[in-house]
C-alpha cells in the first residue's frame, strides 16, 4: 500500500497556491534528475516516490504538486502560506529558488503558479 504524505483532498475539487517551477512528469528535468541518483526512468517508475525520496534525502524545502488525473504536469516548490513571519517575499523566494537549483541541477525562475480543478 502506497501512503502519500504530499497533498491530498477527498472533496471534488482540489486547488493549491505554490511558488516553484512547472515540469513535466515524465519530461527532460525529471529524466535527468532521475539519472542523476541513479534510477532509470521506466514505465513502472513511481516518479512522485522517487522524486519525493530525492527531495527529503537531500534535506530539501520543497514540496511537490501533481495535476488532475490524465495531466502531466507537475509544479515543485513551496505553498506561499509557508512564508516565515519574519521571512520578506523575496528571501521566500530565493531560498526555494536555491533548493530547485539544488534539486534540478541548474537555476531556475520561480514563478506563482495557482491551479484548481473539479475531480468529476
């Protein structure tokens, strides 16, 4: 049995408001950082465990964010009600800016991504 710890609704409608980046699921940057720790990507691959795994494994901030069923996108980085009380908007930014770099290889823009949709 597979317990995802990441977010998760029961309702029919999910939404999130994140600070990150925007891949695809099975796309290059996944590939890569995949190959990078070793697991070859497969059709069996679990790349949100994998991708999870590498995160906590490498003492990452971030957190990661599927789309609705049949979507291939995925956004990683850090849901804005994490803010720290005395963290400004553009520390936020730039310590989840560094962590994707770690992450991902190389820098990367964050940008403000804010996705919602029925499950019906």
């Amino acid at each position: 049995m597979k317990i995802r710890t990441g977010f998760v609704s029961n309702s029919s409608s999910s939404s999130f408001l994140i600070y990150g980046v925007c891949v695809e699921e099975h796309g290059k940057e996944i590939e890569e950082l995949l190959k990078k720790h070793g697991i070859a990507m497969e059709d069996d691959t679990d790349v949100f465990d994998e991708v999870d795994a590498i995160i906590k494994k490498e003492k990452l901030d971030l957190t990661w964010e599927s789309g609705p069923d049949g979507s291939d996108k995925v956004w990683i980085g850090k849901s804005w009600d994490k803010v720290g009380d005395t963290e400004t908007g553009k520390e936020f930014k730039t310590s989840i800016e560094n962590d994707l770099e770690k992450l991902l290889g190389k820098k990367q823009n964050g940008d403000t991504f804010e996705e919602g949709w029925y499950n019906g």
